[in-house]
C-alpha cells in the first residue's frame, strides 16, 4: 500500500481513537467522581465510608442497665464528622416496623439532605436499633454512590457525550471536506495529464506520494509524446528518402533498357556497360527492398533461426576476408583480436553475418578514407563477447541514443550513405533474437565501439 493509502487510514483511526479515549475519559472521571465522596472533615474517600462507620459503630455504645451510652471515642467521631445518632428500641413509637425497613434500604428521609445507616445493637435479648444520620447524599444503589454528584453527573454524562458526537460530526464533516478537496485537486491533474496541460507540483503531506507518481507520469509521457513524434518525424522522412532510394536507381535501368529497346548499342562493350549497370541498380533495389522485408519479419517474430554450431572464431575471419576482397574496401584495414582460436557456438550465419556486415561497413561508410576497424574477441565461462570499434569521426550522445532506431540514418558524414536507416535497427534485433545485447559508445573526432555479448549455455 502506497504512503498516501496508510495516512489516510492513520488520520480516519486517530479520529476515532481520540474520541473513544476521550470517552473512556470521562466515563473514568465520572465513576471515579460517583464512587468517591468527600468527608466533613474534608478527606476524600469511598462513597461506602458511610456504611463501614455505620457497622463498626456498635463498638462505641455500650449498655449499662439497659441504657444505652456512648464512649468517648464515639462521640469524638460523631462530632469530627457532623454524624446525627438516634437509638432507638423496640418500644420506640419513633418509626414503625415497615418505616424503619424502608429507611435501612434506601437511607432517605423526607425533605432531608441527609443520609441515614440502621445498625444494630444486642445486650441480654434486647435489640436495640440505631441510625447514623449523614450530611451528605449516597445513593443505596448495588455499589453506595455519591447522591449529589450522581443527580449532576447525568446532566454531565448527556453534556459530554452531546460534546463528543458533536467533535466526531464535526472531525468527519472537515476530514470529508478535505478529503474531497485533495480528490478534486487529483481528478483535475489527471485530467491535465490527459490534455498535456499539467504542471508539476509540490506537495507534502499525507498525498505527498500520489502526486510525486503524478508528476513522473506526467514526465513519462510528456517523454513518450516527445519520442513518439521524433519516430514519426523519423518515419516520414525515412519513407520520403527511401521512396527517393528507390526512384534513383529506376531512372538508369529505365534508360539503359531504352537504349537496349531501340537498339542504341553500337558495340558489345556498350552492351555490357550497360548491363552491368541495370543489375547494379537492381541489386540495390533488391537491397532495400530485402531490408524492408528483414525488418518486418523481425518486429514481427515471423524470421526462423537456423541455429548452426560452428567455429565462432573462423566465421568471423572469414567474414573479415570476404569484406576485404571486396574491391571497393580492399585498401582498407581491419585489426582481429581473440583470446582463443576455436570456440564451437550455435549460432544464424546468414544473420550474424548481417550484423557484423552491417557494424563494419557502418564505420567505412561513415568515416575518412583512413578510418581503421578492429575487431576483439573474448570468452569467459558465461559469455562471449565480440568488440567492434574505429577511429573515425564518432558520433554525438543524441546521435549514439538515436543509433538503433529505425528510420535513424547517420548525420555525421558528408557524403549520402545510400542506406535505409534500418542497418542498426536490424543488428540490434538479430543480437536480441540470439539471445544477446548490443551497446554502443562513441566520442566525437576519437572513435565508435559496439559491444556484442552472447550468453554461454
């Protein structure tokens, strides 16, 4: 769960953890408020103090000659703490049988703000009654409770669960508000996203994440758009070039199969210029052609491997030699470097040879006259891996970053390449399908290197 999700939870919780300790609070004050009382002499104890005094009175009166009298003691506490007493015996015309009853259960005197406990006293068969009257209120209820603050606590109780619903209303209503708040801001940068007018924020905070995400989706596709009309820029211009590639070499067959037609060949030299040059032109065209369609297979996954285990090492001497026969690059110099000298691999020929064709001639094409390939070759327990560089012009990193685009044509030459723009494109796509990868490094006025890796195994 992102950070956003977890903050939102944690504010949603802690509303409610602080209203419920706030009640559990309160609900503590207020029994500890019922369940106390304050003595006359001005000490806080348990609201059952006046039935312990009550109890344990009866140590205090003693009877001699069946009157009741009252030690030094009992007095000293009943004047400490402004406790009325009244005995009474079973002749007392006081109170009947059933009031005095009613007065031990509930404690309450008519119109008084006082508490009355009956306790009880024996001596010789005689059963003598007496009450204690308190000056304070103790509701007789299960556990003896403070009467006053009782009666108050109610009123109390209603008001601060009256405060706390309306805390929790209110702490909902502003959360919801700000909540829908914060959702309106992400509907409307979505919306921006959408129609590419979104500027990137800075917020903290408990969304922080969302719109951090929002901003590199935003960066991400403003960088997609970009690459997406740099490839469509691309593309136009590569169908525009090589729709002029293909009317190029149309114009010299169409001329030189005129002058076959109307029987302009003077001699059998003439004859065979012309010729050569027809197929030459057709060659191209069948170049390119065979370009388009090796391209179209590949992005397609419709190309078979014909995986051949050979000498790895003896492919890529010969593919040197058959460059170097070739007259056009027979005065040019390709180094060859390896660390063994047979290294059996499953491997295309026909699109290896492709590839490497491709990287070298790129580098005789795109440089000087003098410009120098080396090839090196290196195998380790997992991988092989072939390194092509040259000392020729180099490229920029926008052209380098641009290099195994299709449609890309290199810049960095003064002369027209005549290629499709696909070369790179279908080397890096061959690589790939070998199960390898091919990178590329280049510094201006020093030199270009590709990196080939093929996994062992």
């Amino acid at each position: 769960m992102k950070k956003s999700g977890y903050c939102t939870i944690f504010h949603i919780y802690l509303i409610f953890l602080l209203s419920l300790l706030g009640t559990v609070i309160t609900a503590a004050s207020l029994f500890y408020l019922l369940i106390t009382v304050k003595t006359p002499a001005g000490i806080n104890t348990r609201s059952d103090w006046p039935k312990t005094i009550t109890e344990n009175f009866k140590k205090y009166i003693v009877l001699i000659d069946g009157n009741p009298q009252i030690l030094p003691e009992g007095l000293e506490l009943l004047q400490k703490n402004g406790i009325g007493l009244q005995i009474i015996d079973q002749a007392d015309p006081s109170y009947s049988a059933p009031e005095l009853f009613k007065l031990y259960q509930t404690g309450k005197l008519n119109g008084s703000k006082t508490t009355a406990f009956v306790g009880t006293v024996t001596d010789n068969g005689n059963d003598y009654a007496y009450i204690l009257y308190f000056p304070m209120k103790i509701s007789k209820i299960t556990m003896y409770l403070n009467g006053d603050r009782f009666t108050d606590g109610k009123t109390i109780v209603l008001l601060i669960l009256g405060m706390l619903f309306s805390v929790v209303l209110i702490s909902g209503i502003l959360y919801g508000f700000w909540t829908t708040h914060i959702m309106n801001r992400l509907t409307t940068s979505i919306r921006e996203i959408s129609s590419r007018n979104y500027l990137p924020v800075n917020v903290n905070g408990a969304y922080k994440d969302l719109y951090l995400s929002l901003n590199t989706l935003d960066s991400e596709i403003k960088e997609s758009d970009r690459l997406r009309e740099q490839t469509e820029t691309m593309r136009k211009e590569w169908i525009a070039n090589i729709t002029h590639d293909l009317k190029t070499p149309l114009s010299p067959i169409k001329g030189y199969a005129e002058l076959l037609q109307e029987n302009g060949i003077k001699t059998e030299e003439q004859r065979k210029q012309y010729s050569q040059v027809i197929l030459k032109n057709v060659s191209f065209m069948e170049s390119l052609i065979h370009d388009l369609k090796l391209t179209y297979q590949l992005y397609n996954g419709m190309i078979p491997l014909n995986l051949q285990e050979q000498n790895f090492i003896r492919f890529l001497k010969e593919l040197v030699i058959d460059i170097l026969n070739n007259p056009e690059y027979e005065q040019r110099t390709i180094g060859f470097e390896t660390s063994v000298e047979t290294f059996l691999f499953s491997f295309d020929p026909v699109l290896l040879t492709r590839v490497f064709q491709n990287i070298i001639l790129n580098s005789f094409v795109h440089g000087d006259e003098d410009t120098a390939v080396s090839l090196q070759i290196s195998v380790s327990n997992t991988m092989l891996q072939i390194d092509v560089s040259d000392n020729g012009k180099g490229m920029s990193e926008e052209e380098t970053h641009s290099l195994f685009q299709r449609y890309y044509r290199g810049t960095n030459t003064e002369r027209k390449s005549g290629g499709t723009g696909l070369g790179l494109a279908i080397a890096k796509s061959i690589t790939e399908l070998h199960g390898g990868i091919i990178t590329v490094s280049s510094t201006p006025s020093v030199g270009t290197s590709f990196q080939i890796q093929f996994p062992i195994g």
